[in-house]
C-alpha cells in the first residue's frame, strides 16, 4: 500500500492499518499550518498503527514529536486510539466536539463492572437469549477496547473556524455515528480548482462505499430518549448542501459529487426503514429485529460483539420509526416489542 497520498494544499493522508478489522485502516489526514502539521484523527492505538503513523509522518518530512495539534472527528478508537502517544510525545492540543468528549469521560470513569452490567440489562432488556448475556453475566469479557482514552484539552465548537494558523478550518457539527462527531470544512480553493466549496474532513459521516453504523450512546445516569438516525440523515443534508469539491473521508478514498452521496445514503435509509416495517407485521423485539435485518453476512456468521452492535443499530432505527408514528411499543410486552402501526 502507498504509505502516503499528496493531496495538494498542505494536505496529505496516511494510512494507519486497524487490527483484525475487515476496514483495513484509518486515513489520517496531515495538515500543514504555520505553527507545524495538525493532524485529523490519528487511527487505533497499536503498535504497529503507531509505526505507521510513525513511518507515514517521517515520509511527510516530520514526526510525532513536532505534531502541534489533533482534531478528532469522533471518539471511535480507529480514530482517536493514538490520540495520547501522540500528545505525550510532542504535547499536541486535542480537539473534540463536547457530546464525544462527554462519553470519553465516561468511558475513563467507568468501573468494567458497571459497564457489564449495564450492557447485560440493556441486551436483556433488547430480548437478547441468556446464552448471549452470559458471558456479560459472568464478567468474562474484562478487556474492553477504548475504556481509557486521552481526554481532550480543546472543545470544537461547531460552526466555529478551528484555530490552525494560516488555515481555514470551520467544524461542522454532524452527529449520528456518534452524538459529537464532526465534519471540517476547508474552506480554501481546491489546489486543483475543482468546482464546489473547499473539501471537506468527513471521518465516517460520508464515505463513498460503507453506510456507516448509527448506534446509541446513552448515558446510564440519563433517562433522554435519543433519536440517532434522525439526526444522521438531519446531518447529511447539512453535509449536501455545503457542496463540497472533494471529500476526504476516514476510509477507503477521496471523492467528489458529495451530494449524489448524500441522496444514496437517505435512499439506502428510506428503503431500510420500509423494509423494518415490513418485518413488523407481526411484534419483535429489538434482538429479534437485528436477527431478521439484512447485514454483509447471515446472523449466525456475526461475531459476537458485532452482533451487540447490530442489536444497537436495530434500536436506533426502531426509534425513528416510533417518532415517524409507523411503529409503536407494543403495550404491557416483556421484553418490549414493536409492531408497525
């Protein structure tokens, strides 16, 4: 693989490689800027991603150590897992959206067996079987990935110009993958003078090939019901509108006709909602819904964090449909289930 792409303009891309993980690697982006590169994300904190990191950065002429900032779209690990080796090694500012920086801080403060609990009532809770809480039952899962990441020194706010000397950097707030991910507008002519406004940081709000996971992120302590999806597809039509030039997004490659993107996303949404309804002729609970949804592989094939995240994903759906009125809770069912109204 090409360890580094020139995108022209002071930007260039890494690829940082993600462990045993079927997306490959994280594109770290490198920005130039007067007091020295920022970078965006900065990809899973392993050592062969830090070499590469490492590697990629010494092919841009510079290094870890003389890294003046981080912003970080979203608090995933594949994008914010380096964040702390980095900043320990060249005192880098980490920059992050208010809504992530919140469930980092959670996540620190966490005890692994109050999480386990929780996950287990919330699966429960979903109609998960008891062969699946068991293992959360009997706290055998005690490595749990991202628990201890670098708290963020810097709060992006949104519509704000980011403060990247010499650069015109502006957040654009686009929660749904996660509740503080953020997209960053560049807000400089294409270096190649493509039609359209700049480019645009995408992280995994908008990415040509993948239809990026909407999950929950709730806090234990907070009874707010959230409404992910709704405020995925609210967010791409933010991103369509702006009309960027060129994309850069956090996997796979650079591309253009951000809009066109953005209508095959609430497409691909409208017709998954359609569908659930079908499968809700008759009452299912969230799990049983996962279990009936169409993935990349049949359900006995998901592993099984993955299935904990399908489960999640299925809910985010079920609550768009609920406050659309095309589907209610069905009254006085335990685990609770949802048919289409």
């Amino acid at each position: 693989m090409t360890q580094v792409h020139d995108h022209g303009g002071g930007v260039r891309s890494l690829r940082v490689p993600i462990p045993d993980n079927p997306l490959g690697h994280t594109l770290v982006y490198v920005v130039d800027t007067d007091r020295g590169p920022v970078l965006v994300d900065t990809g899973w904190d392993d050592p062969a991603s830090w070499d590469a990191l490492a590697d990629g950065l010494a092919a841009c002429g510079t290094s870890p150590g003389e890294i003046h900032g981080v912003v970080i779209t979203h608090h995933h690990p594949d994008h914010h897992g380096l964040s702390g080796a980095v900043r320990e090694a060249s005192g880098a500012w980490i920059a992050m959206h208010a809504a992530d920086g919140a469930i980092v801080r959670r996540a620190r403060s966490t005890n692994p067996d109050r999480w386990l609990t929780y996950m287990s009532a919330k699966l429960e809770a979903a109609g998960a079987p008891e062969e699946h809480l068991a293992p959360l039952r009997t706290g055998l899962p005690r490595s749990v990935p991202g628990l201890a990441p670098a708290l963020p020194d810097r709060e992006i706010v949104p519509g704000e110009l980011l403060t990247l000397p010499g650069r015109r950097l502006r957040a654009i707030w686009t929660p749904g993958h996660t509740p503080g991910h953020v997209c960053l507008h560049l807000e400089e002519e294409h270096p190649a003078r493509l039609p359209g406004h700049g480019r645009l940081f995408s992280g995994d709000h908008l990415l040509p090939g993948i239809t990026p996971h909407i999950g929950l992120y709730e806090d234990p302590d907070d009874a707010t019901v959230t409404d992910p999806l709704g405020d995925y597809l609210d967010s791409l039509e933010r991103v369509g509108r702006l009309a960027p030039a060129e994309v850069l997004p956090a996997h796979q490659h650079a591309f253009t006709d951000a809009a066109s993107r953005v209508r095959e996303l609430l497409t691909h949404h409208e017709d998954r909602l359609t569908g659930l309804l079908s499968l809700l002729a008759d009452p299912l609970t969230p799990w049983q819904l996962a279990e009936r949804m169409e993935w990349n592989r049949p359900w006995e094939q998901i592993p099984y964090g993955s299935r904990n995240i399908a489960v999640s994903e299925a809910e985010a759906h079920l609550r768009r449909l609920v406050k659309l009125g095309r589907a209610e809770a069905v009254a006085g069912s335990e685990p609770v289930t949802y048919m289409a109204v």
